[in-house]
C-alpha cells in the first residue's frame, strides 16, 4: 500500500479536486463563512498533478497560491462551486470534494449594508438550504465510472457517522476525519479513516496532508476502469 517516489499513474486522467470554504453573501460587506483552510484541497492537487494527472482545483476562497500546472477556478459561493464542479466534472475521471460547503445561505441577499437602528432589535437571519453537490454528482455521474470521494469532520462516533454519511451522499470513498484541538483547520497534518462503499476501512495516520492526499490517489487509482 505504502508508495515511495511519485509514480505517474494519473498520467491521461482528469482529476477534479474542490478546495477551501464557500463564503455566502448578507449584504456587500458580510457573509457567513467557514474556517477550511484549503490546504487539503490544494494538497490533493499538487499531488494529482505530480502523479500526470490533469488537474482542476475549484477554489473557494482559499487566499492560497496557484499551484503549478493546475487550473484553477476560484469562486465564492456554494451556487458557484457547483457550476464550476459540474461543468468541470463532465470529462473527468475523479471528483475530489474536499471543500467545506455551507449547507445554508441567508434566504436573502442585502443590496445595501444592512445598518443598526437605535433602539431596535436586529431582525433575525433566514436561511436556505443549498444545493448538495456531492450527493448530486454521486447520483447523477457526469461520466460513467467516475470515481466521486468526499470529505467529513466529525465528532463523537466518528466511524458510524461516517457510514452513515457515505451511504447518504451515494459516493465511492469518504474521507472521515475527526474534529477536535489542534486537528483539521487550518493545521498541516491531518489524521482520517478513509471509508470505501465497497466496505473498506483505511486508517492514515497523523501526519501530513500531503501522505493523506497520496493515499486518496491511491484508492482512486485502484477504482479507476
Ligand atoms: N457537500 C457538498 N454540498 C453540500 C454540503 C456538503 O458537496 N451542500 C460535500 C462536502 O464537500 C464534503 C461532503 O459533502 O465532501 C460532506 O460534507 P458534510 O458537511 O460533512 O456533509 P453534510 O451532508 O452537510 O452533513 P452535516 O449535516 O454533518 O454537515
Ligand atoms: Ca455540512
């Protein structure tokens, strides 16, 4: 399982890879966000794309820079994120979504700022679902045979909520990662059970998210026909 120095087995593959966290817009001055660094994300590309892998990051607010020989389509929102996965999606061999999508948007959008008044209580904030894209695509592949992964945080008990989660959104493999200090945002390592549909169980030990995103490919590369 265990792979030494790059191998180019993505070479002639498209690989998509989502990144960062979905801000979405109140008003021109606020929006209600996440804390996905992206690092992961941006991981998963650099290491598709040292594998021969074309590569196309969807970057959702990151501030990261491009890394090389990868196209990047930077957006905002998780209406936008979706767009650009699927329009991208539709010749890939790989959709990798890694990026934190806000799973509500404010009902509605502010075309001014919207200003406190004295003595007045602020109105409360109505929210609407969004679009759930990795369910979308794991139901609906844009290319037969595409290999759809996913990514969750959680807490508590992390295995069950993971095979739950996975049989829900209909993906190949979940990256399960659990939530707690000095684990996930913003940090460099990352420790995950990768959970496959088929029933796998794949444990990555702390520590870089580099070696976890290699090991993603390499349960990708598996499924690939
Ligand atoms: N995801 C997505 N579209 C959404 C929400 C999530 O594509 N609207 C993707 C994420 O990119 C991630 C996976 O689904 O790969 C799991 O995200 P998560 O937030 O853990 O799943 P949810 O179904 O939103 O469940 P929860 O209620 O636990 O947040
Ligand atoms: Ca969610």
């Amino acid at each position: 399982l265990a792979r030494g120095a790059t191998e180019p087995d993505l070479t002639g593959r498209h690989v998509v890879v989502s990144a960062g966290g979905t801000r979405e817009p109140l008003d021109p001055v606020r929006f209600l966000g996440n804390r996905s660094s992206g690092k992961q994300g941006y991981a998963l590309a650099r290491t598709a794309a040292a594998r021969g892998a074309r590569v196309t990051l969807i970057a959702a607010n990151t501030g990261l820079p491009d890394p090389a020989g990868v196209d990047v389509v930077p957006v905002g929102t998780a209406v936008q994120l979706r767009e650009a996965v699927l329009k991208a999606a539709s010749d890939a061999d790989a959709v990798v979504m890694a990026a934190a999508v806000a799973d509500f948007r404010p009902a509605a959008y502010a075309a001014g700022k919207i200003k406190k008044k004295d003595d007045q209580e602020p109105e409360p904030i109505v929210l609407v679902r969004n679009p759930d894209i990795l369910a979308e695509i794991s139901a609906d592949r844009p290319r037969p045979g595409q290999v759809v992964v996913g990514f969750a945080a959680e807490t508590d008990d992390v295995l069950a909520n993971g095979r739950t989660k996975l049989a829900r959104k209909g993906c190949d493999l979940l990256v399960v990662n659990e939530v707690g200090e000095r684990k996930t945002f913003g940090a460099e390592e990352n420790e995950a059970v990768v959970l496959g549909a088929d029933g796998s169980e794949t444990p990555v030990p702390y520590g870089p998210k580099e070696a976890l995103a290699e090991m993603v490919w390499d349960l990708v590369v598996r499924r690939l026909v």
